[in-house]
C-alpha cells in the first residue's frame, strides 16, 4: 500500500483519521518520532481507560484524620475545630454505638468505662 502524501508539518491520526498540523501530537523525545493518535484521542483515551480500570479508594474523613486511636473495638477522635453541629470528643463503637460530649470530664470518665471494661 503506498504511503499517503501530506503536506509538511502535517500528519493523520491513526484513531480518529483527521488530517492534523504535527503540533496535535505528543512528540516521543526517546524514540524521535510522533505518535500515531492526536493528543485529543489520546486523551480520550485515557480518560475511557481510567474510567473503566479505576477502582475509588476508601477516602480518609477529616474525623479520621483526626482519630486518636482505636480501644478495643472503639475510634477515639478529638476533634480541633468544632462547628455548631459536632461534638469536640466523640467515641465510635465497631457495633455502631456512639458517645459524643463536648465535656473533657465525661469523656475521660468514658475512656476508662471502655479501659476497665
């Protein structure tokens, strides 16, 4: 099959088949050439590819950021800035159970009730 004759500077897209100026191409410093697909089917691409093959990872909640540390099956957080709706010393359960109190006093009487359990 003869080789197709483009004007300088210009080269077609093995994807999308558009005649395009080589300034549409990633250029491969390593290998010393063009790539074959446009850098918007690349693009494309890859963005198809992340969609497909991305798996979300379990993101980290300011709360947890923020947890002292884990007590026998409890998450232990103090909580820096409180806004209105939030407790500054909260106490999770793995059972679901909740402690929540913006006093330091009932809070640490609660960690010993979990400590000497």
């Amino acid at each position: 099959m003869p080789r197709e004759s483009l004007p300088d500077g210009m080269k077609r897209c093995g994807k999308c088949h558009q005649i395009l100026p080589l300034s549409e191409f990633w250029f491969r410093k390593k290998d010393g050439y063009y790539q074959s697909w446009c850098k918007n089917c690349s693009k494309n691409k890859s963005k198809e590819s992340y969609k497909k093959n991305h798996k979300p990872q379990k993101r980290i909640t300011a709360k947890e950021k923020n947890a002292l540390f884990i007590l026998g099956g409890y998450k232990i957080y103090i909580l820096n800035y409180v806004s209105s709706k939030e407790f500054k010393y909260n106490i999770i359960s793995t059972k679901g159970k909740f402690f929540k109190t913006n006093l330091s006093n009932q809070f640490i009487d609660k960690i010993r009730e979990i400590i000497y359990e």
